[in-house]
C-alpha cells in the first residue's frame, strides 16, 4: 500500500460538447486564450459555430490551456477533443488499493442460474442476428434528410455513404461529396440500350432543370462583398425550403384596435413591476397558439409520404441581428406559458440573440414560426417557410385607417387600428381551406382580444 498526499498534475482533454439534437459537429471561430494561459472553471475559453448558432463553450474545470488541439475554422466533431488542460488535485489520505488480478478475484463473482441463462440465451442470440437490420436504421440530421430527398438518393446508396461523424453518422458534407461523386459517375457512363419489362419498372421523380447562371458582369467601382458563414447559412435554407415546399401564401387584413387599447393600458404598468417591455409579440403568439389547437395539422412536419403530428407547440420567432443577419430563437412548450410568461421567453430570447448569447437549443424544436416585418415599416410580405415545418405566419406594420363599423344604430366610419397578416404553408399538407380558416382563427382571437384580459 502506498499513501498520496502530494499534489499531482493531472491532463485533461476539453471536449466539444453536445449542442443540442440534430447537431453533430461545429466550426472553431476563435479560442479566448492561448497556450500557456490559466483559465477557472466555467470561464468561456472557444467560440464555436454550428449550422443553428454561435456560441461559447465554457472548460468544467480550472487549469493551464497546454495544447489547443482545434485551431480556427477547423471542424470538431461533438465528443471530440479540442484543447487539453492540465489539472491540479490534492489527493486525500485514503488509501489506495492495489490493484487485484481476475484469478484472484473471479471465485467471488456470482454466477447466473442455468436456468437463467438458457432463458437468455435465445433472446440475445436473436438481438445478435438481428444487429445488422437495427444499424440500418442510422440516424440521419433534418438537413441531410432534405438532401436525401431532394437528391433521389436510394435506401442501398445511402448505406454505401461512410459517414465521417459521431459513430459513423453521415454529415452534411458527406452526402454532398457523394451527390457530387454519383453526378460525375453518371455523366462518365456510356448509355446503353436496355430491355426492361415494362411492369418492373419503378416511376421516378423527374430531375429539376438545371439552368446554368448567367455570368455576373463586374464594372468598374463595383464593390465584391464575401459571404459571412451565417448568410450563406441563411442563403442555403432559403433555396432549400423553396425547392422542397410548393409555397402558397394567403392574406388577411385584422382589426388590433383592442389590441393596442390593451397594450397601451397595461405596458406602463408592466415596466415597472417587472422591468421590461411589453411588446405586441406575446399577444400575436398567444393567437397563433390558440389556432393551432384549433388546427393541429398546422403543426406538422413531412418525412418522405408521412405525416409528423407534432406534440409539443413551439414557436420560432424571426429575429433580426445587428449585423443584418436573421435568427429564429425558439420558444418551447408555449401553450403552457401566460401572457406573462411569454412576454418573458420573448424578450430575454431577443436580447440573447442580439447579443450572441443563444445556445443550439434555444434554435431548435420550432413547429410553427412568426416573423414580424411591421418592425421595419413593411405592410406585409410572403415568408420563406422554415424547413422542417410546414408553415409561417408574417404580421406587418400596425397603422391607423378609416373602416367601416357596423353598429345597433346602423353603419358608420371610424378611425381604427389594422393589420395585415399572410400566411404562407406548405401545400403538400396544407390546401388553401386550412391554411386559410387557421389564419382567420388567428384574426378573429386578435380582432376580439379581451380589454379586461390580466398579465
């Protein structure tokens, strides 16, 4: 036996951490310190960028930064090592055991019945034969199921991909080097004529028209502007969206007059007892929330010919970023939250985003998702709908507008407060009847809002 009381040094290997479902690898943006630098424990020491969000990765322990193993716009993969820390530790006075061999050890080990162990043996067996079936079944990310899809990539050529990512998941940039790959194969071929009986024939989808771009003239004071990683994000997503979703958008234009009645009542108020703002966006939430319980098949997601139902109502919110860019931070469970409450996930998400303080989860999960572009003056406009959902609800600017009122004394005019809404939905899943009574359900919860209602 031999007894430790003298501090040790000890490695530690600073690992990239789980960033939420769906993500499986992330972009090194910058290391806060260097090689030789002492950071505590909690201290955010990388910014790391992942296809949802920025973010700081904090070390769970106190030490000296030995070795950045990751350097800038290197790829990590989650579990992976990015930097090793060395460690200092007391040891107690406990005493350390020595370590005792099998042979010494294995006649105090319970052995199983007999009788168990024919009872197991068939069940495992079966499990061990069946392992190859279950490892088919592989995890594939939202974005890398899109490309499945829109590629036409088959059952047997996706089991060909070798993935390069956690335990052999296929990542984004695998199946594009292998789309890449399959289309340099097939324009190599030779076409040969073949007799295929016509009942065996399967029908496939067409291929879209590829139309090269026309080349961009540059003149003379043109300035050339590279893409930020997140633009091209946000570029990629659009194009996607658009060539995986036929769009439709319906329109609709809601008296808020009770609405800002309320707001303008109660937001002095709210301010001071809680701090913070009360903007319109808890009570645009709280209607489209309502109308999804009206409408479930709104919240939904489509994986090849089925249909998802989705359990749980969470909403994305559009948030535009300092920097021009866009963000949809999510706000989980909502059907679940009060006035009160959401008026609270809204605004502390805004000002995280706004301050690059969101993590992966906080993007994540959405089943349904609001843009409000009446924030920078606009009337309304046709949202790009956010894949995996199937629809987006846009809210324009509120202004005032002589209406007609029908009242127990006849017809008259009035100044009123409106608001034009359009909702765009994926008609694949959505036809226009129920993407129209939803946005009409939206409308009439905002046009009836209850003057008395509390926060």
């Amino acid at each position: 036996m031999e007894k430790f009381k003298n501090k040790t040094m000890a490695e530690y290997k600073l690992l990239l951490p789980s960033m939420g479902e769906g993500v499986m690898e992330a972009t090194i943006i910058s290391w806060m310190f260097n090689e030789g630098d002492f950071v505590k424990e909690d201290d955010s020491v990388v910014e790391i960028a992942t296809d949802k969000v920025d973010s700081d990765v904090p070390t769970p322990v106190s030490g000296k930064i030995v070795k950045i193993l990751k350097q800038k716009d290197d790829v990590a993969k989650i579990g992976e090592a990015i930097a090793i820390l060395e460690t200092e530790g007391d040891s107690s006075d406990q005493e350390v055991p020595e370590a005792k061999t099998y042979e010494e050890v294995k006649d105090q080990i319970p052995q199983p019945e007999p009788e168990v162990i024919s009872t197991l043996e068939q069940p495992l067996k079966t499990v061990f034969e069946n392992s190859a079936t279950q490892n088919s079944e592989m995890y594939l990310s939202p974005l890398v199921k899109n490309i499945v899809q829109q590629e036409n990539i088959s059952e047997s050529e996706l089991k060909s991909i070798k993935g390069s990512g956690l335990e052999g998941r296929i990542t984004k940039e695998d199946i594009l080097d292998f789309v890449k790959n399959r289309s340099t194969q097939s324009d190599n071929k030779p076409v040969a004529a073949q007799n295929v009986p016509s009942q065996t024939a399967q029908p496939v989808s067409a291929p879209a028209a590829q139309t090269p771009a026309a080349p961009i003239q540059v003149a003379d004071g043109d300035e050339i502007i590279q893409m930020d990683r997140i633009r091209k994000i946000i570029a990629e997503s659009m194009v996607r969206s658009k060539h995986t979703s036929p769009h439709v958008t319906s329109f609709i234009e809601t008296d808020v007059t009770n609405v800002v009645k309320w707001r303008t009542k109660n937001k002095d108020s709210y301010q001071k007892r809680e701090g913070e703002k009360l903007t319109f966006m808890p009570i645009f939430i709280r209607a489209v929330v309502k109308a999804i319980q009206d409408f479930p098949m709104i919240n939904v997601s489509v994986d090849g010919d089925k249909i998802i139902k989705k359990k749980n109502i969470n909403i994305g919110m559009a948030t535009a970023l300092p920097d021009g860019n866009l963000i949809v931070p999510v706000i989980k469970n909502a059907d679940q939250l009060s006035l009160s409450g959401l008026t609270k996930a809204i605004n502390d998400l805004a000002y995280r985003a706004r301050n690059k303080k969101l993590t992966p989860a906080d993007t994540q999960g959405a089943t349904y998702t609001i843009s409000n572009v009446g924030t920078f003056g606009n009337l309304m406009g046709t949202p790009i709908i956010p894949q995996p959902q199937v629809a987006i609800l846009a809210v324009g600017a509120i202004v005032k507008k002589p209406a007609v009122i029908e009242t127990e004394f006849g017809d008259v005019i009035a100044i009123r407060q409106k608001m034009f809404m359009s909702h765009s939905y994926d008609h694949r899943v959505v036809d226009g009847s129920l993407g129209g009574m939803f946005l009409k359900h939206v409308n009439d919860y905002l046009e009836n809002w209850d003057l008395n209602t509390e926060i």
